[in-house]
C-alpha cells in the first residue's frame, strides 16, 4: 500500500519542500489534495471540503468527510477523493495504524495443517508396523540359522518397503499440480499448503460487497410520491421543472463527476458505487445533460456528506433567478424527516400529513426488506434574506433543515454475482457451512444472505440467532458466545474485530475455517484463518500479504473452485496412500509369512526395491495429477448408482501412460534381468496367471461401490458401542 516512492508537499521549518513520503517526520505539516495518498497518521488542521477513501483501512466504500469539529484523524495510506487541506503528522511508520496492522500479521504461524497433522499420524504408525514386521522377521530368520548378513540385509529392507518415503513426493507433487490449475481457474495460491487446508474447510467467513455481490450499485426503484415510476423513469405527466430539481438534486449535490465521452456515445463517470449510480441513472433515465447543468447554475454553499446525519446539501441560483435553491439528499429517513410536504406522481406538491408519512415510511422499510438502499432527495426555494448565516468555520449561508418538499425516492442494489447461489449451494452440499460478514444494516444483510441462499426462509432457526449485529456478538459472555456461534449465518453492522473473534472462536471449536477479505483491517482475520483469501482487484496490499490464497476475479464462486481443488488433493492424497498401503502390508505379509513357516523371504532385496521404486517414483506423479470433478466437493459423492470402476479412466493420460511404462519395465525385469533381479522366465500361461490374479481386483472394487459411504467413520462407531 505504501511501497511506492511517492513525492509530497511538506512545510518544514517554516519552508515547503516536495520529498518522499519515506521522509516524512513526526511535527511535519503536509499539504494534501485531491488524489493525493496520506503519507503518515496525523490531525486536520485547516482547508475545504477535505474528503478521504479509507476503504483500504476500514472497508467502508463512502468517502469520509475530514474537519476540525468532528473528525480530525488522518490515516497512513487513505486517499484524498475531494477538497484539500493541511494536515500535521503524528505518527509515521511503524508507529502509524498501519503499521501496527502490519506488525501483527508480520509474524509466521508455525501452526501445522490439518493434513499434516493426519500425515504425521499415519506415516507413524506405517513406520512402527514396519519396525515391528521388520524386527519379527530378523528374530525368525536367526533362528533358522541364516547368516547375519543376509537377515539383515532383508530387515532393512523390509523396512524400507515398509516406510512410506513416496507419500512427500505424492503429495508436494499433487499440491504443486492443484496450484498451476487453480490459477488458470482465477485462484493464485501463495502458500502451497493451502491448497489442501481448503480441502478440509469446514467453514467460510465471508464478506458480502464485491464478494457475494458485483460491488456495482443501480438504481433499481423509483417513487415519485406514493408511486412507482415504470422502468425507473419519471412519466409523461411530471413536469420539466420537476425533472429540472431533480438533475439539480443527482448532478449538483454531489463529489461524483461526469465526462464527455472519449470514445462511442457513453459517458464516463467517476466517483463511489453509489454516485456513480445515481449520475448514471439521472443520464440514461431522466435525460439530465451535465454540461447544460452546469452553466445554468451556480452553487453557493456546500454541505458535505457526513457520516453522523448521513446526508449532503448544497444551495445553489439559477442564472435567470435571485430565488435560492436548498438540495438534500442522503438516508430515506434522515431527509423524510426533514419533509412537510411532497411532490405527488404528476409532480404536484402536495401537504404530507401523518398518513402519507407513514406510507412513505412503509415504502422506505419495504425497500430495505429487498436488500435496497433507498437515497431521498428533498428541495426547498427560499429567498436568500430568508436564510441563516453559518456560524460555523466557514463562511457561508446555512442550509434549510426544516419544511422542505420531498422529492422522491431512489432504489440502489448491489445486485448477487452470477451463480453465487449455486456456489452457496455447493458448499452446503459439501458440509461447509457459509457465514456473511457485512457492515450493511441488519435488514440488507438479511435480505441478501436469502437472496444468495445462505439463509433458508423456511428455516425455524432463522429468528433464533441466524442473524446478530457485530455489538451483539461482542458483547456475549465468552461461553454464550461459543454456543451460539455455529447458529450464526449472518453478522450485520460488524467490525473488523468482530470478524476476527468470530474466526478464533470457530478454530476454538475445532473447525477448519476459511475467510474472504479485501480491506488493510480483514489482515488479522486473513491471518488468523486456517485459509485467507484476499480479492485481487479490490484487496489491499496488506490483505493479500496476509492471506494464503489471492482470488483473481474477487468471485465467490472461485472460492467454491478453490474448495473443490482442495477436496480433489484430500481424495488425490487419500487413492496414493491406499495404493501404497495395499502394496506395503502384502510384501510385508507374505515375506513374514514366509520367514515364519519355510525360513526364508519370498520376496528379495532387489525385488523388494524394485516394487518400492515403482511405486514410489511412478504412482506418485500417476495418481497425483487426477483432475478435478464436480462431485468431488460433495460430502458423500460416492453413489450407489455410480459403480463403473473404470469411470474417468481414459481422462487421466498420465495415469494411462505410467501403468504402459510399468508393464514395459515390468517384463524386462522378469524376462531379461535374471541374474539381477534374481528372477525366472515366464511362459505365456504364467504371464496369463499373473493377469488373471490381477483382475480379481477389478471385481472386488465394484463390490467396494457397492458399500454406501456411512456418514461417521466405521472407528467412530465402533468406539462408541464399545463404549
């Protein structure tokens, strides 16, 4: 975020000097302006209109109006988006909020994977059986008198055979495979471990603006009074003049910006998601021509946008008119209230009394129940004798709060990415569980979470601590809070410090958990997470430093992908182990057996390499590169209908290639190898023997899928009747 080397003003013993924000001290006064990155945390100390983007540190997308009063805290690395000022540096560095976001994710986690810690499990115990057989073996053959030599030529390789030393090859080799595919499928792993870890994902934490949905708000609902207006478009029967207050109201009171075309007919526009909205909306629905705009009008006053009344107004003449114009617009309810009358569907003012009040209030909370935000828009004309001085510290009128005409009412979704339903879906059908953390309102939450399926309407438990406030999951005792955790689907109006202690306690509860993030303050969330995910277009910085995974497109469905590769590294991992498995306890089998009833190994050291070497050096890479498939993510994609143990066969080359290569090397050791290998020629009806024992496998792994997939582990079970 701040690895630029990026030239700023800076007053400095009473001389302003351009130098590197790397240069910047504590007790330096530097000058901003609009695009302009802050080079330190630091207090406001004088200019106009002083706007910044702290997205990239609190997540919020509305730029933050900067004063003296109110709001004096500048933060390293936000931007300048309107105004400029002067500002005096507090802290810089390390010492900065960013820096101390940096500071605790800088820290490597030497927590070990959960496939790890099941490797480390398995291979131990192949390990101890190996030694066992191994050490069985050596006592047998002593016995029977076999020189030391020998005997313990053929422990040592028993136990060679026995410890799985491929497993390492297998797996780096199948993690290294699932992360050159991931990235063709918008996913750039950072940290390769993390491939698998997604596998066992048991649940996702993730945001909602730009992840679930495109981050591209649009008008969607247009009131003119108690009525809609078809296609957002105002009728026929309204007015110019009312047309005219509204192209004030969207085009003048506003830090958006419009421009002429460079290229084909459509304007470009600048400014938020939602400015950019509403300026698009006013053009392409309502007519409203900018640049027409701008040379009728001149603007007095400007209010801007604060966070506190959410609301920004501006006053502004007309050239042929000394009648001054007041414009609001801002949160539904904010502006209502500051209503005594409103413009009727034919663009009539009409009084609002208590009635149309409340049916205004119903059009606004039925909006918020669609997952809309709803923008009112509110004019008054007065004469300029008529309005207040502004005592404030800029000069100025002071701008009409009070028996003002309600304009409309304007409808903004952020509308769900395509096919994040069936990426939601998905994860369910694979028992991973999806939680949104948002800081819209409850209401939007709510409505979005249904929209994207996350929340099930028909579900009992969704007024039953589904959906809480970040304040209200805060604020629960620590056991309350980890009881009711696994409840909640949807957590509105949250912090960054909600979404970090709602991941520690699900790890705390033993799940695997995977979070999205793309502002500086999701790092320690990312960091924290089993598997971090950051956005790649809208991350910051320090949130894809700080994640494991990098989504190229910012779309939840690559998040499913990922899950799915995962799930196909787990299964990968899981078909090399068996295989190997399968061959070590038969060597390991017959040669006791052997050692125990005729006093010698059937199998010898050379041939006993020569399996270990094919399986290790040709199954890996073999079963290692099986592709992904859909199924793969479900919880139990083993059907009964599914029962063709050739099924994808023909798919995996690699695999068809290795199994001609190990024939081919298989017959020259028999065949053309005696005297190394210790082996004897066989005739065609031997070969036949050999194939025919060969095949028996085939119907045994029909019988296999055959068996249903029981929902516990058989030892689960088995421990508890037991028990």
């Amino acid at each position: 975020m701040v690895s630029n080397n990026i030239q700023t003003d800076a007053v400095r013993d009473g001389r302003r000097h351009t130098m590197s924000i790397f240069d910047i001290v504590v007790g330096d006064v530097i000058c901003l302006k609009i695009g302009d990155q802050i080079p330190a945390d630091g207090l406001f100390l004088s200019g106009h209109s002083l706007q910044v983007d702290e997205s990239s540190m609190t997540g919020e997308t509305e730029p933050l109006e900067i004063n003296v009063s109110r709001n004096p805290f500048l933060l390293l690395g936000c931007k300048v988006v309107d105004g400029y000022g002067y500002m005096i540096a507090t802290s810089v560095g390390m010492d900065t909020a960013w820096g101390e976001m940096m500071s605790s994710v800088s820290n490597d986690s030497s927590e070990r994977t959960p496939l790890q810690v099941r490797l480390d499990k398995l291979t131990s115990y192949i390990g101890k059986v190996g030694l066992t057989v191994a050490f069985l073996v050596l006592v047998v053959l002593s016995a029977r008198y076999f020189t030391v030599v020998r005997v313990i030529s053929d422990a040592v390789t028993i136990v060679v055979v026995a410890i799985p030393e491929g497993l390492p090859l297998a797996v780096t080799l199948t993690l290294a495979y699932s992360m050159k595919r991931m990235m063709a499928d918008q996913a750039m792993v950072r940290k390769l471990a993390s491939c698998e870890t997604m596998g066992s994902a048991t649940t996702i934490c993730t945001d909602k603006t730009g992840t679930l949905t495109l981050n591209q708000m649009k008008v969607t609902k247009f009131f003119l009074g108690q009525e809609a207006m078809k296609d957002e478009k105002a009728s026929p029967a309204v007015s110019s003049d009312v047309l005219e207050l509204f192209y004030q109201g969207v085009g003048l009171n506003t830090t958006g910006s419009i421009y002429a075309p460079t290229s084909g007919m459509i304007p470009e526009i600048s400014g938020s998601p939602t400015k950019k909205a509403l300026l698009s909306w006013a053009v392409s629905n309502l007519g409203m021509d900018m640049e027409e705009l701008k040379r009728s009008c001149t603007v007095l006053h400007v209010v801007a946008f604060n966070s506190e009344k959410k609301r920004s107004g501006i006053s502004l003449k007309k050239k042929n008119s000394n009648a001054v114009h007041v414009h609001w617009k801002g949160a539904a309810e904010m502006i209502l209230a500051m209503c005594s009358s409103y413009y009727g569907s034919t663009g009539v003012i009409q009084v609002m009394g208590e009635g149309e009040r409340m049916k205004l209030e119903e059009i606004i909370k039925n909006m918020a129940d669609q997952s809309l935000r709803c923008i009112a828009f509110a004019y008054g004309q007065f004469q300029e004798e008529d309005l207040e001085k502004n005592d404030g510290e800029e000069a100025g009128q002071k701008l009409k709060e009070d028996g003002l005409t309600l304009l409309g009412l304007v409808g903004l979704k952020d509308p769900c990415r395509p096919g994040v339903r069936k990426a939601v879906e998905a994860c369910k059908n694979a028992g991973v569980s999806i939680k949104m953390i948002t800081g819209d309102n409850i209401f939007t939450a709510r409505a979005i979470a249904t929209e994207c399926g996350i929340l099930d309407p028909s579900d009992p438990n969704l007024n039953n601590g589904a959906v809480v406030e970040g304040v209200e999951f805060r604020n629960y005792i620590v056991e309350e809070r980890m009881e009711k955790v696994d409840r909640i689907s949807v957590m509105a109006r949250s912090s960054p410090f909600d979404k970090l202690l709602m991941v520690q306690c699900l790890k705390q509860k033993g799940h695997v958990v995977a979070v999205t993030g793309d502002g500086t303050n999701d790092a320690p969330a990312l960091k924290e997470a089993d598997v971090g995910l950051s956005m790649g277009i809208q991350g910051t910085e320090v949130a894809k430093e700080s994640s494991d995974i990098v989504i190229l497109d910012d779309n939840f469905a690559t998040v499913v992908t990922v899950l799915r590769w995962g799930r196909c590294v787990y299964t990968n991992i899981q078909k090399f182990i068996q295989f190997q498995l399968t061959v070590n306890i038969a060597a390991l089998v017959i040669n006791f057996i052997a050692a125990a009833s005729a006093g010698e190994v059937p199998l010898t050291t050379v041939q006993l390499l020569w399996v270990n070497l094919i399986m290790d050096t040709l199954g890996a890479p073999s079963l290692g590169h099986r592709q992904t498939y859909r199924r793969a993510y479900e919880k139990n994609h083993q059907k009964l209908e599914k029962k063709n143990v050739f099924e994808g066969v023909l798919k995996n080359k690699l695999f068809l290639g290795i199994i001609g290569i190990t024939i081919v090397l298989q017959v020259v050791m028999v065949e053309f190898l005696k005297k190394f290998a210790d082996t004897e020629r066989l005739n065609w009806g031997q070969w036949g023997a050999c194939i025919g024992i060969a095949i028996i496998s085939w119907p045994i792994g029909w019988v296999v899928k055959c068996i249903p997939v029981p929902e516990k582990p058989l030892f689960d079970l088995l421990k508890r009747r037991s028990s």
